[in-house]
C-alpha cells in the first residue's frame, strides 16, 4: 500500500511525517526529484526517482538497507510476496528481491504508470499502448491487449491497471474508453466510452468501478457490465484518481477543490478549496490524506502542501442484500421476478438507501415495485420491453431491523442453454462498516 504519512518532493527529498501532527519525522535526500509514490511493506519504504534509482528505506529512521540503478523514469512500486516489482519509462519491469534488492528478472517493454499485482501475475500499462500480464515470477508475457496510445513518458499521472475479481480495469491517457478483461486471459468484457480523453486510474469497490476524466467528472460505472451508474462534474479536469472507503468517493480536480462524494449516488457529501494542483489520494487509519501543488512565479519555485481530513466516524447502518429468483427453472418467453430483499441489520438507521441493478442480458424488461418501509421510494429503468440500468431510491431512512424490497419482472428471450446472471448492490448516505454483504449475484440457465 501507499504509505500515507510519507511524501515524496520535486525538490529531491522523501519526507517522513507524523500521521497525527503532520511533524516531520525524517527526510532523505535524492539527487533529482522523486518520481513516484511511496510503498510500504514490513516496515521498509520503497521509492523511485527520477535518476532512475529504487530506494530501499527504513520506514522509522529513514536509513537506507539497499538501492537498486536501473537509469531510467521509475513509477511507484508495487510489492508481493518478498518481491518489489517497479516500471521505468525505458527500462520495462524489474523485480527485486525486497530484502537485498537483488535483481530476479526484468522485462525490456516500456512501461509507463503504476502496476499491479495479483495472484501470481503483474499487470502493466506499457508505452506502445498496450495492457500486458506477465508472471510474477519470471517476467514472462502471458498476454497482451491493445487499448491505445499512453503518454511519452513514464509517470504516476497515466492510468494504471488496476485488478479485482478476476478482472482487470483499464483506461489510455489519451483515448476516451475504459476497459474492463479477463485477468487470466486478457479477453475483452466490456467498454464504456466517456467522451473525453485523460481519464485517471481507477478505483473499484463493492461492484462499481470509479475514475476520473479529462472532462471534468468523475464516472461510477458497474464493474460487471460497465453499464453507467452515475456522473458528478466538478467543473473543470480530473488527474487525481479516486480512492474509496466507507462508501464515499474522495477525488480532486483541477479546479483545485477536494470532493467527498457519496459512493452510491455521486451526491456530493463536502468539498474542500486547497487551491492548488489536487494528487491522488490515500485513506488510512480514518483520515484521507492528499498532496497540492502550488506553482511559484519568478525565482520561486512549485510548492506544496499536504492535507489531512477525519473521515466520518464508522456507522452501524449495515445492510445486508440478496437477490432471490422466482421461478429459478426457465424457458425462453417465461417471465422472471427478482427479489432483492435490502436488511438494515442496525442498530443505526440506513438514510437514503439505494438500489443498483440491470435488467440481465438474455431478458428484457417488464415492470418493477416496491415494498417495504414507509416511503417506499422511487426507481427509474428502461421502457416496457427495454434493457439497461436500473437506479431505486428509497427516499427516506430504513429503522434497525427493517427491510426494503425491490421486486424486479423481465422476460426471457435468451435461448436453452443461455445463463442469465442478475448482480446487485446496495448503499446508503449512513457509512456501512460491513461492505461484504452489500452485493449479490444469482444465475440461472434457459432450460
């Protein structure tokens, strides 16, 4: 993860501060200014620089057990498994035992932004515009997939692959899609085209995929079918990509404020005016922490603060959905009805819950109620016959111990043998300190 009490500077220096005060604890100084953002791992900081040098520091002191030259760009680093893997701008992938910093292997593809790592393979944004993964453990291409050109270089700005759930998340600087793939054999799942280039790292969370764009929103889109959930516009470009916890959206613009945005709706819950060029933030120990620079004017240099927020003390409003089909045998010209049963299991009270689902491919829609609390709530959706999303408000606040149901009707039109699979999910305004069981997803095969 991203160590969120340590900083890196264009002035050549790693800062180390208090997460509390914001004192300065220790600094290290780099010839040229440091190019990425820090990793930590078992009490050891890894960093990259612009003279193409991976640093090894320790996380109390600042004392340095190894470096490693590579003489290239180096992006933040990643670290598994007693393994520090790192993209330069010219110099492809690297792995580096974390312990001596001894070379494992490396992989002469440019690469540009971060990479990830999960289950045993790397994934990386590379220069000639593709997505590749490579064994983590011999550097080896298991695939590649060509999703437009990056920029010319390497740094923390472009978008990095990001994995969860078997898929990988993706997006070029300089194209208008976001791509979603099979992490295992790098296949096509879906697009979703924003309009406007620049489009950030992605974050995903709870079956939505978060990203910022060059034209001034921020998207949630869902992670299984890219089908969009909803847009907020912060008036002017997004380059800080989204971090997500406790089901709020942090991210900044280049307007220079700072959004909270409620992950479920995009409403935004607050706003904050630093005045500056907004990073990339981190959310740690119930703060959200995030860099702005400053640019100077005549012999004065770019300057840049840090900022810290308390994030919202953790609620007890934990909903708990599932999705019940009836009936579950089915043939083609039958007609389905979803139930997704929405539990407050308290002790607090859920406000403004909210229901995210589709009409599922392989059906078209028929009609939708509701039941349940008082209030009931409001869902917009396709026509009679139509596909697409699906948006339910509750409009209200659901009491401990009380349920919201939402009952969904489609019609089949998907062959024998087709699997029709339905995915939900559910928030509300009141953070949700259990987030695991707010998603569902049930199948069901044309007979």
């Amino acid at each position: 993860m991203q160590l969120p009490n340590s900083i890196g500077s264009m002035n050549g220096y790693l800062y180390a501060l208090n997460a509390g005060t914001g004192a300065q604890l220790w600094s290290f100084s780099n010839p040229g200014y440091i190019t990425s953002s820090p990793a930590v791992v078992n009490g050891v900081v890894y960093i990259g620089a612009a003279n193409g040098v991976i640093y090894a520091l320790d996380a109390a002191s600042g004392a340095q057990p190894w470096s490693y030259t590579i003489d290239y760009y180096v992006a933040t680093p990643a670290v598994a498994n007693g393994v520090v893997y790192v993209g330069c701008g010219d110099g492809g992938v690297v792995a580096l035992n974390a312990s001596t910093g001894a070379l494992l292997w490396s992989n002469t593809d440019p690469v540009l932004a971060p990479l990830s790592v999960a289950n045993g393979m790397v994934y990386v944004s590379e220069r000639d515009g593709f997505v590749s993964a490579l064994n983590a453990g011999t550097g080896a291409v298991l695939w590649t997939y060509y999703i437009g050109p990056t920029a010319p270089i390497a740094n923390d700005d472009t978008s990095a692959p990001v994995v969860a759930n078997g898929v990988v998340y993706a997006a070029s600087a300089f194209t208008s899609l976001v791509y979603a793939l099979n992490a295992t054999t790098g296949k096509l799942l879906w697009t979703y085209d924003t309009g406007n280039s620049g489009l950030t790292s992605p974050a995903v969370a709870n079956g939505v995929v978060y990203i910022g764009s060059g034209d001034g929103n921020v998207y949630a889109l869902n992670a299984t079918t890219g089908a969009k959930l909803w847009s907020y516009s912060t008036g002017s470009s997004v380059e800080s990509s989204p971090a997500v916890a406790n089901g709020v959206v942090y991210i900044g613009s280049d307007s220079g404020n700072f959004y909270a945005l409620n992950a479920a709706t995009g409403v935004k819950l607050w706003s904050y005016a630093t005045g500056g060029s907004v990073g990339d933030p981190v959310v740690a120990n119930g703060r959200v922490y995030v860099g702005a620079t400053y640019a100077g004017s005549g012999i004065v240099e770019d300057y840049a603060f840090l900022f810290a927020f308390g994030l919202p003390s953790p609620g007890s409003a934990d909903l708990f959905l599932r999705i019940q089909p009836t009936p579950t045998t089915v043939h083609q010209g039958d007609l389905i009805t979803y139930a997704f049963p929405v539990w407050n299991l308290g002790p607090d009270d859920a406000v403004h819950e909210v229901l995210n689902t589709q009409v599922p491919a392989g059906t078209t829609f028929d009609y939708i109620r509701i039941s349940g609390t008082p209030g009931l709530g409001t869902c917009t959706h396709p026509p009679y016959q139509g596909t697409g999303q699906i948006v339910c408000h509750e409009n209200s606040s659901m009491a401990p111990n009380s349920t919201w149901t939402v009952r969904l009707t489609v019609k089949v039109t998907a062959p024998a043998g087709t699997v029709i699979k339905e995915s939900a999910a559910t928030l509300a305004d009141t953070p949700d300190p259990n987030m695991t069981n707010n998603t569902e997803t049930v199948s069901l095969k044309v007979q």
